[in-house]
C-alpha cells in the first residue's frame, strides 16, 4: 500500500474531469485536488492514532492507570515501525513522545517524520482517552499539524477509536488544508480491516479565496486490499462528488450535475 488508507486513488483520479463536473466556476479552492487532499490528510491522521493506541488497554490488570497505559504505548512502538531504528520514544508518566524518522508501519502508513506528542486520561468510568498534538508532522506525503481528542473502547477483538479533530497542513497534492469535525474508526486486532466514518468541515486555502466545505466518509478496508464504502465531498453552492468503491480496483464517481465516469485505483483486491 503506497497512499493514504481511504485515499489511495488520490493519484490516479482525473481530476480534470471531475473538477470540471462538480464545480464549473470553482477557484482552486473548490476542487476535486482540494477533496483528495482533505481525505488524505484525515485519513493519515487516523491511521497513526490508531497505530499508537492498538494494544493500549491489552493487560491483564483489572484496573489500569494512566501511567501503565502509556507504558503500553511506548512499549508498542518499537515493534510496529520500520525500521525498527527508525521511531524512538520516551515516557514521562502519562505522557509519551514518539520521534519519526522515515517510518514505514502498519495500515499504509509510509514516509511518517516528526514528533508527535500523545497523553493518556483515563475517566471515573475507566473510559482511556488519548489526546494526540504534532507541528509539521509527515505523514504519507502530507505535512500536517495535528490535535486530536481519541477516545478507546474494545469488545474482545474489536475496537473503536472516536476522535475529535481539530488539524491543518498541507495534503499530498499540495493544497492548503484546514478541519475540524468528528469520526470514528472501527479496526479488529486480529487482521489488517478497518472502517472510518465520519463527518468535518474542510476550510481550503489558496491564493485567491478562502472557503469552507463538508465531507461525509463511510469506507472500509483490509490491509492492502480495494476499499469498499463511498465519500462524498459537498460544494459551495450546494453542489456534491460522490466516488463510490465496491473492492474492486475501479471505482465509480458521480456529481449531483449529472457527471458520472470510473477511475482506475492503485490497489489489488
């Protein structure tokens, strides 16, 4: 897998056609690149949460401190990057700090260098929270600055990560991107699957207009396999882009104007 988890297409859409479908007077600011790029970026942002929180809560103790989750989390890293060299990581109680450098891992994630600082609340409940802050942070092609509030709950295999996002950066296609909204990724320990569904709103910046869009996600995926689900991209003015994806290497995109066509993905299914 060599992009981003649930936007491995960002390299291969014909971004001029669908562009010129969804958004007929659009500025660079409302674009099919700038929806890629907003995908991308969050769904680069996900994968590395969830690379770092896997396992997290896997102990044997019947009650656990914030202290011994972070310890889990640090104990986590040097098993699930390549090379092994690459992550280095200190712990201070609940605090961890995890440096990259030219970091391969688990779930796509590629090309990971920065320093990304997470600390671990744990509820009355005994709910585990981890809030993750970066600056500069690369991650797939994206430099993204990150701050996130993500919130762990398992059921044996399963496990769900909600997360507040409040980020900006700059995607893998260049755009300048701003977000903030909510989403949730649903993976099994087990096996490489996972699902990201969510909602936020995309501030995309050039050079001649600033604006704000919505995007909706619901996909899955397993390993290095073709995702299945759809993402929708809404316009100013109302107008939308709808790519949807059955497993397959080809995916379908409609615009709410009547455009349709197919685009070939990097994946094998």
């Amino acid at each position: 897998m060599r992009t981003s988890q649930f936007a491995l297409f960002a390299t291969t859409l014909s971004i001029a056609s669908i562009a010129a479908g969804c958004a007929r007077q659009a500025t660079n600011v409302d674009s099919a690149e700038s929806a890629i790029d907003s995908q991308s970026s969050v769904s680069a942002e996900s994968d590395l949460m969830v690379a770092n929180v896997d396992g997290a809560d896997a102990t044997a103790l019947t009650a656990l401190t914030v202290d011994q989750v972070a310890a889990k989390i640090a104990a986590n890293v040097a098993g699930r990057w390549q090379p092994s060299t690459c992550a280095t990581v200190t712990q201070n109680g609940a605090s961890v700090t995890i440096t990259y450098n030219d970091c391969t891992g688990p779930r796509g994630l590629i090309h990971v260098t920065g320093e990304l600082d997470l600390t671990v609340s744990i509820s009355v409940a005994g709910v585990i929270s981890v809030q993750g802050t970066a600056t500069g942070l690369e991650v797939n092609k994206a430099v993204l600055d990150v701050d996130v509030n993500a919130t762990l709950s398992t059921n044996g295999t399963m496990h769900t990560l909600a997360v507040t996002t409040v980020g900006s950066g700059t995607g893998p296609l260049g755009n300048d991107i701003s977000h903030q909204g909510d989403y949730t990724v649903t993976w099994d320990s087990t096996t490489q699957c996972r699902t990201l569904m969510g909602h936020w709103a995309t501030e995309l910046t050039s050079s001649v207009a600033t604006a704000s869009r919505s995007n909706d996600v619901n996909l899955s995926r397993c390993a290095g396999g073709c995702p299945t689900g759809t993402m929708t991209h809404h316009f100013l003015g109302g107008q939308s882009l709808t790519v949807t994806f059955d497993g397959s290497a080809t995916a379908s995109w409609s615009t709410s104007g009547g455009k349709s066509g197919t685009v070939t993905l990097s994946c094998t299914p």
